[in-house]
C-alpha cells in the first residue's frame, strides 16, 4: 500500500468516525470548490454521517443545476455557529489558508473540531491537523475521487460522478490546462461510466449565460490592452461596465481565458472593480513556463503557476492599473 492510499485511509476513518461533518470551501467558489463539496457530501450522506456544507457566499447560478446545490448554505451565524460548535470534523476544499473562507474564517479558526485540507493550490498553510495537498493535481474533484475510490465498499453514484466532472472539467479549462493529464481522461471515463453527461453538464455550465454577462464580455473584450511588446493583455471592467450591463464582478468568471487567445499573449489579466467592497480583483493567467503565482503573492493573493489571483485596495481603476503594470515591471522586466 502507497503513502497516499494511507492518507486516503485516515480520511475516510476519521470521517466515518465523526458524528457531524463540516465542509467549506473558499469565498466566490467556482466549480472545483461546490463540485467537490457536493462530491464528498454525497458521499457522507449515503455512509450515514451528519454533514452540512456552509460557504460565506451563494452557488454560482451555472452550478446551482448540481444535485442538492441548495443544500450549501451562505454562513449565517445565528443560524449556522451552533452546528459549527458541535461539529467534530471540518474539512476545507480547495483553498491553502483558513481566511479564504472569508466570513467563517474567526469561528473555524477558535473551532477545536479535527481540521482536514483537501487541495491543490501551491503553498498550503498550516492550520490544519490534516493536510491531504497535492499541487500537482488538476482538481480538488480529482482528489475527491481519488478519496471516494479508496473505499472499497463504495460504488460512485451518478449525483457523485456529476459532481467530480464538474470539479475537474471547470478546473481544467474543459479538459486543455496542462494538468489535463491521462489519469484525469481515465477518471473522466469513469465518471462517464458512472452517469456524468458531458453534453449536459458543459450547457448547464457554459451555455446558459443570460445576454447581459455576453454583453459585458464584449465590453470587456473591445478595451483590451497590450502591453510590454505584445507578452501581457489587460483586460479592465470598471463599475461603470457593471451598472450599465446590470452585471457583477461574479460575473466574469471565464473572461480572462479570452486574453490568452491572442498571438503572442503569455501572460493575461483581468482587473475588475468590485465596487461593493471598495476593492478591486485581479485574475491571472499565463501560458507554459512563465509563472503568475509568485506576482500574486506580491499582491498578497495566491494560487496555482499558470493561474492565480488577488484582490487589492486602490483609490480608483487607473490607479489599480498602475499598481498592477509596476508589479509587472518589478517581475517581468
Ligand atoms: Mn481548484
């Protein structure tokens, strides 16, 4: 038996164990952190272990298709901080530090429940008493998987299978980031196996946009900037873009793929005023061999190599420009 089948061992002992399961995943959750906190719920639902899902925001409109969605529950604390002090097992989904739950962040933080990290994302901090990392891997979802597998007694449902292909098809870019490896078209096809519909599952995901984001994508789209010889593309939405589309930042989740799309682009940025918190948050992207976690980390954010994100405080969206293109000198020049 292999380290990982060990580890895969003691979570699910320690879950089947536990008399009340807590799961969250990070703030502004994307299909990898509600896919997988589907996933294991579903799992720990048919084992006959108590378990609720709390997440400090709402499930994206595109996921609330998923089985049980409206189970995930938007953190409340009159409502939610007795169950939390109850619970003796939490186990956070895709995300490296506690304070990426952002609203449940100070009661996880004094909770004195068994803490588990399921993730992918480089430089895992340590707040918990288990830590299941593997920055290597295309997805949580995948991890998910590979979790759910080890128990022999299990067979993985269609609510399940839905789920993880969710997890991963959204965290690999439908299945073309580099970490789209044949392990992950072997678990696929097991999903595949097991009830997932590829069709379905990538309209209710990707083809169900109401008119209005495609027309803030186009107003995205027509300022786009190039900047240093052609290697970087900026893409800008200012709270003006949001108001007169009726859209928000949420709603840009897939745009800033679109700046890769341009000859000689290895680097893309999508700066957006998030003018409800008076903040502005910027995802990044790169192609192959030129990294963006570590100018994320600059800016106090975090993620993976090739894509990564921070949220910074700026008096306006020239000024967070600014910042954002002397980082880049800083890195890149
Ligand atoms: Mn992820």
């Amino acid at each position: 038996m292999n380290n990982s089948n060990i580890l895969h061992n003691d979570i699910l002992k320690i879950l089947k164990k536990s008399s009340k399961v807590l799961l969250t995943t990070h703030t502004n959750p994307d299909g990898d952190a509600i896919g997988s906190a589907l996933a294991l719920y579903h799992y720990l639902i048919l084992n006959n272990i108590p378990t609720q899902i709390v997440i400090s925001d709402d499930v994206p409109r595109n996921l609330q298709f998923l089985p049980d969605s409206k189970l995930v529950e938007s953190y409340n604390p009159n409502r939610h901080n007795s169950y939390i002090k109850s619970t003796d097992t939490i186990v956070f989904l895709d995300l490296n530090e506690i304070s990426r739950t952002r609203l449940l962040a100070p009661i996880l933080e004094q909770s004195n429940a068994f803490k588990i990290v399921i993730d992918h994302h480089t430089n895992p901090k340590d707040f918990a008493n288990l830590l299941y990392s593997d920055t290597e891997c295309s997805s949580t979802g995948e991890l998910i998987y590979r979790l759910i597998s080890a128990d022999d007694d299990f067979k993985i449902t269609q609510n399940i299978a839905e789920c993880i292909y969710v997890a991963i098809m959204t965290d690999t870019g439908s299945f073309r980031f580099p970490r789209t490896t044949s392990e992950v078209h072997r678990i696929i096809a097991n999903l595949i196996d097991a009830g997932a519909d590829p069709y379905k599952i990538y309209d209710f995901v990707h083809n169900q946009n109401p008119l209005k984001i495609i027309r803030l994508l186009g107003i995205a789209l027509s300022k786009m900037q190039i900047h240093f010889n052609g290697k970087v593309c900026i893409m800008t939405i200012s709270k003006e873009d949001f108001a007169s589309t009726g859209t928000n930042y949420r709603d840009t989740e897939f745009f800033v793929e679109r700046t890769l799309s341009i000859e000689g682009v290895e680097i893309g940025i999508l700066l957006t005023e998030v003018f409800e918190r008076g903040e502005f948050k910027i995802s990044l992207r790169s192609k192959g061999e030129i990294y963006v976690n570590s100018l994320a980390n600059a800016m106090g954010g975090g993620g993976h190599l090739n894509a990564a994100g921070a949220t910074i405080k700026s008096t306006s969206l020239d000024s967070a420009l600014q910042s954002l293109i002397n980082q880049l000198k800083i890195k890149y020049n």
